[in-house]
C-alpha cells in the first residue's frame, strides 16, 4: 500500500472570500471549483506542489453530519515551504494578518505565521535545500537599426527559420538548430534603448528580484508582464545587458 497524495479540505464560512483571500494575499490560483462561477459550495487553489481544498461550512456538514456543532480551526495549523519568503513577509509584515514575526525556531529554520481570512494560522518556511532558480539560456536579443535588412539576412542569408513574429511589436525571433533559445531581433524604432542582452529561465523572476535588489544589482526596471509571464533586465558591473524571464502567470 503506497499512499500517492494527502490534501486538506476545510470547511469555511465563504469559499469565495476565501479563494480572494489565498489568490490575493497568499498568490495561489485558482484550480477548480464547484459550481464554475457565482457562489462556490467547493474551490481546490495550488500553488507550485501545493494544494487546499475548501468547502463551504453548511455544504461540508451535509456531506459528514458528524462535524456538526465541532469548532474547526480549534488546533489545526498549517505548515508552508516557500520560495521567496522574506518578499510575502515584508508584504504582510504590517497587516492584521500577521501572528508571529519573522523568527529563527529552536530547530534551526526561519518562519513567521499568519492568520487567513478564516483565522486558520499558517506558518511560513522557506526551504533553503531548495534548487537554484536560475534554469537555463531563454533567449539572446539583438537590436536592428533596420529591421527588414536585419530580417532578410538572418533568413535569407544566414537561413536560420522563423520561429516566431510579432511584427506589431517590432519583433521576430529565429530558430537556431535544435535549440531552444532564440535570436530575437528588436526593432529599435519600437525600442530606441535596445542593446543585446542574453536573457534566462529562473523559477520566478519576482521571487529573484527582491533577493537580488538588495545586492547591488543594477535593475533597470521593475518585473514587467509579457505574454508568458514575467521579465526583469540589469546589467553587470561591465555594463552587459541581461535579463531573467519565468512562465510564470499571475
């Protein structure tokens, strides 16, 4: 016998508050719900490997008539690993919401604990085993002064394929060999400040972001939305261009 998952299913007084409540403050999604729309009798959010369930108070005791008349969040606690950490404890460090500071336990971890929307206490950890967030290259930006002369001699002259165009947008990307990184060619009278810059996969560009910005890393900006997630640029101590791009929606 060979357990496969275990995921709490909690009874609270307004599934929908609730949903706001993880989606908003805790930066969960929403994974399904029952009904689709309007009032939700029962949700299921998630986070990377992590899933809750709740379940409307009335609903829930109808399905277990045993839970009737039992005060729910009585001696239950939750216990959350998460990447980022110290970015969701500045976020909530002055709120009503926060229970404990950011501490150092008897057993060697960083936490601090929160309540939810419903009074259930959460306890935030950050797993320091956790592997790098840098992944791999994404992709290498080229400006061109002429965008059609630049197109024609990458396709027509170097023959490398199209991968991708938004051609709106000033941009077309070229596939080259097998690889997934591309060359992707801006148009710099869409963008004047254009420069190359080599841009790379991280698990979560915002997550980076604020561990990084307290390190003298130069950003140009701030994490910015793009069709399939987020992207931060800065530059080296030489004045290189990079980036860090995720897939991250939300």
């Amino acid at each position: 016998m060979e357990y496969q998952s275990l995921s709490p299913n909690i009874g609270v007084k307004s599934v929908n508050e609730t949903v706001k409540f993880y989606a908003e403050v805790l930066g969960f999604q929403l994974l399904m719900s029952v009904p689709e729309t309007g009032e939700f009798a029962w949700a299921m959010v998630g986070s990377g490997n992590a899933v809750i369930m709740f379940q409307e108070t009335r609903n829930l005791q109808e399905e277990y008539p045993q839970l009737k008349g039992k005060f729910q969040n009585a001696s239950i606690t939750f216990y959350v690993k998460l990447k980022g950490m110290n970015a969701l404890y500045e976020k909530l460090k002055d709120t009503d919401y926060l229970v404990k500071a950011l501490h150092k336990t008897f057993y060697g971890t960083d936490e601090f604990a929160v309540y939810d929307n419903n009074g259930f206490i959460l306890t935030i950890t950050e797993d320091t085993k956790n592997e790098e967030q840098i992944k791999n290259y994404d992709n290498y930006f080229l400006p061109a002064d002429d965008y059609e002369k630049s197109k024609q001699f990458y396709s027509q002259t170097l023959g490398l394929s199209v991968k991708f165009e938004f051609k709106e947008q000033g941009m077309i990307a070229f596939q080259v060999g097998n690889e997934e990184p591309a060359i992707i060619l801006k148009d710099k009278k869409r963008f004047p400040d254009a420069k190359p810059t080599v841009w790379i996969e991280v698990d979560n560009v915002k997550v980076l972001h604020d561990e990084l910005k307290n390190k003298n890393i130069q950003f140009l900006t701030e994490p910015f939305k793009i069709r399939t997630g987020w992207a931060v640029e800065f530059t080296d101590p030489s004045g290189n261009r990079l980036g860090f791009t995720d897939y991250v929606n939300g």
